[in-house]
C-alpha cells in the first residue's frame, strides 16, 4: 500500500513515448457503482411494470428474476462494450475502463471483468474487491487483474482562454522565429502554467506584490531566452511576460 | 434457475482463488444433488425424478460444468506451474477460453431456463414422464455429440 494521493500508470510504448494516467481509487469506483446499481434498478423496475401484466403469475416470477439477474450482470457488459470503457456511472464520475498496457480493449476483457464480478462482491457489498482495490498497486480488483484492466480517471486538460490576457497587441516577439522556437523549448510546462496564472489573476493582486511577482517572472524567462536589446528596453515586466505567453500558448504559423 | 446460473458464474469467479473455491463449489453442489436424488430413488420415486430433472438438468449440470471449467482455466493462469510465462501473459492467453466457456454456459443455462419453466414442472397427468425422459435422454445426447465430435478437426 502506498501512502500518495493518486497512483499512476506509467505506460511505455515501444517508441520510448511514455504516458502517465491517474488511477481511479476504491472510493471513486464505489460512487460510480452507485450511480450504477441506480441505473439497474431504473431498468429492472421499468421492465416488471412493462411486462408484469403480459405474463402469468407462476412463470413470470422466474422469469422476472432470470431478467433481472441477467441485467445486473449484462449492463456493465453491454455499457463498457458500446462506450468503450464506461458505464453511466463511470461517464458522470469521469472514470474509463483501459488495458493495463495501453492497448486496445478487447471484449473478452469486458466479459471477464465483468463475470468476476461474483467473486468480488463477496462477502457483501464488493468487500473482497474494495480490498484488493486498496491493496493492489495498480488499483485492480480481481476482475480487472484477470482481464489485464484498470480504471483511470480523466484529467480535465486545461485550455487557458488567451483572449481575455493577449487583448490582440501586436507582439514583436513572434517575429523571431528561432528565438520564439528556443523559448518553446526551454520553458517549462510548469513555468508557462504559473505565468499564465499571474497574468489572468493580475487584477486581483496587490500592486507592490504584482510588480515584484512580475518582474521575477521576467527575470526567469530572460535567463532562459534573450531577445535582442531594442526589443525589450520599451517593455514593462508585464508587457514582456505577456509576449512570452503570446509566444509559448500560440501555435506557431507553419 | 437463477440459484443454478448464480452458482456456475460464481464458480468461474472463483476460479481467482487458484482453482480452489471452484473446486469445492462444485464439490458441494454435486453432494447435495446427490443427496436429493438418493432420497427420492429411496423412496421409489426414481421414475418421477427422472422426469422432473432430466429434461432441464441434462442440459444445466453440463453448463454449471463448462463455468467451472472456466474456473480451473484461470486457476491455472494464476498458478502457472511448468510456465515461464509471466502471469499478466498466461492471463492474456487465456482471456478469450474464458470468454468463450462463458459464453456456452450462459446459452446453455438459457435454454434449461426455458425447457424448466415451460415444460418440466407440469407432472402426470399433464405430460406422461415417458416423454419427459426421452426430451431429457435426447439432449443429454446432443450436449454429449457436441462436446465430442464439433469443433475443430485435429488430424494427427
């Protein structure tokens, strides 16, 4: 067992690309199996309404309770199967079934993750399957170690909406190709993320505090890029991390 | 019905516990279908169970044996003795059998469903119990024909 917030799964493919997913933990999947077990139920109820007058009493009990067996046990299948990976409720918690390597999922998988779920459920209440959950280093329960899956969660990909901080001045900074394309590579993601955060919270902070902020965030991205003299001695701090931005969000013009 | 489809799945889940649990489910289930049917053939009810049960069970025991057979296949994934296969690659090989056996199972156990709400709970004088174990011995018959001579053909 591991003590930080989130596990990861570190994929890497043949081309040396690796990838890093957050796993989903045993509480998330819980609350998606709720929302779940609703959506069963929703089903299985409508279905007794709608049929419950068709049949006769005798033969229609077991056939009710085959139906509603196989529906609990069906839904999961036929969900992950058409979402590739989701169920109603792993859609509203933003959790995906996936291969442990990254591959494509087979149905097989899904059939098998999902028929072990007999085993998991057991004692009560998907005890044993929480467990291994908690204990497994990739946040399997035994279904998903048999069928060679785990569930991960979608991270939200920020799009920072760059009108609002460019205002469209022109930016002198993109006419030098090779020194924009030196700045790309030299920033890091983290860096530009706590630019582009000081730029659209800029209002909110007290003066003093913006000017110091600003111009250590100047001062960092001079050291790693210098663009030439004429260029920068009329630019405020601000104005200069604002071009830096413009340069490092804007795709470039092939 | 369902206890029987909820036994032969649980029966495959098990199959996570190296084999065992299945083992001793399917055990379990076998002394008590044993004990029941000994008590009826004791009492001289033999004909009578015989057309109670042949007609669904003929086809259900054999599906309650395809998941567990499921079972012992991952059970042996998980154990991989005499392998050097890492276990995630016996897993993935062994994927789709399971799949598969699942699969026979459950359209097995749907057609026992069938043949046991409809046609083997109405006794003399409704339906005679000739007809009853001739349904039975017939499809014990095919389920016998089709695990032995369908499928592939291995010319050795």
């Amino acid at each position: 067992m591991t003590t930080s917030a989130f596990e990861y799964l570190q994929i890497r493919t043949p081309e040396a690309i690796e990838f890093r997913i957050p796993l989903a933990g045993p509480v998330t999947r819980m609350l998606a199996l709720f929302i779940d077990l609703c959506a069963i139920s929703v089903i299985t109820g409508t279905l007794q309404k709608v049929l419950g007058p068709f049949l006769k009493a005798d033969s229609i009990a077991g056939l009710l309770m085959l139906m509603g067996f196989v529906i609990s046990v069906g839904y999961g299948m036929a969900c992950e199967l058409w979402w590739r990976g989701q169920t109603v409720g792993k859609k509203i918690m933003r959790l995906r079934v996936v291969d442990m390597e990254g591959r494509r999922l087979e149905p097989s998988q899904i059939v098998l993750r999902n028929l072990l779920r007999f085993v998991d459920q057991l004692p009560a209440f998907y005890l044993v399957g929480g467990l291994v959950c908690l204990a497994s280093s990739k946040r399997q329960r035994l279904g998903d170690i048999a069928a060679r899956t785990v569930v991960i969660r979608h991270e939200d990909p920020f799009t920072p909406d760059l009108e609002q901080v460019l205002g469209g001045k022109y930016n002198s900074f993109l006419e030098h190709r090779r020194l924009s394309a030196k700045l790309r590579d030299r920033v890091s993601p983290a860096l530009a993320g706590v630019a582009l955060e000081a730029m659209l919270r800029r209002e909110e902070l007290e003066p003093q505090s913006r000017v110091a902020l600003f111009s250590e965030l100047a001062a960092r991205f001079r050291a790693e890029v210098e663009f030439p003299a004429e260029l920068t001695e009329q630019l405020s701090d601000e104005q200069y991390v604002r071009n830096v931005i413009e340069v490092l969000y804007r795709a470039p013009k092939a | 019905m369902t206890h029987n489809t909820q036994v032969s799945f649980l029966a495959l889940a098990l199959g996570m516990t190296f084999g065992l649990g299945t083992m001793v489910l399917v055990f379990y289930n076998g002394v008590i279908l044993g004990a029941v049917c000994f008590d009826y053939i004791r009492d001289g009810q033999g004909i009578f169970l015989a057309g109670w049960l042949l007609p669904h069970g003929a086809v259900e025991i054999p599906a309650i044996l395809l998941a567990s057979q499921a079972g012992l296949v991952l059970g042996h994934a998980l154990l991989g003795w005499n392998s050097r296969v890492p276990r995630s690659e016996r897993l993935r090989s062994v994927g789709p059998d399971l799949a598969t056996l699942a699969g026979g199972a459950a359209v097995f156990l749907v057609w026992a469903g069938i043949v046991e709400s409809f046609f083997s709970q109405y006794h003399e004088p409704v339906v005679p119990y000739a007809a009853k174990i001739v349904f039975g011995v017939i499809e014990l018959m095919a389920v016998v024909y089709f695990f032995g001579f369908s499928g592939a053909q291995h010319d050795d």
